[in-house]
C-alpha cells in the first residue's frame, strides 16, 4: 500500500511540475510562481494536519 502512495505522489508531482511550467511559459511567470506556492502551501497544511492526528 505504501509503494502505491509513493507512486501516486510522483505522477501527482510531475503533473503539476509540468503544469506549472505550461502556465508559467504561455501565461505568466507571476501566476505559475503564485500557483507553485499556493500548491506547497497547501501540501504543507495537509502534511501538518495528517502529522497532528497520529
């Protein structure tokens, strides 16, 4: 069960690594930046909760 989590949370990574990359090269540096961060922050906040129950 854990190789798949592991698995799953590499293709997620690549994914958005690639769609930021997209949007900062067709759109704007600023919005792929702004989204990079708010996505980081938002897996911190989830690290942290999941973290706090165990």
């Amino acid at each position: 069960m854990m190789a798949i989590n592991l698995i799953l949370i590499a293709v997620a990574a690549f994914v958005l690594t690639i769609a930021f990359i997209v949007i900062a090269q067709e759109i704007s540096v600023l919005l792929g930046l702004g989204l990079f961060i708010a996505c980081c922050y938002g897996a911190y906040k989830v690290i942290g909760s999941r973290l706090t129950k165990l």
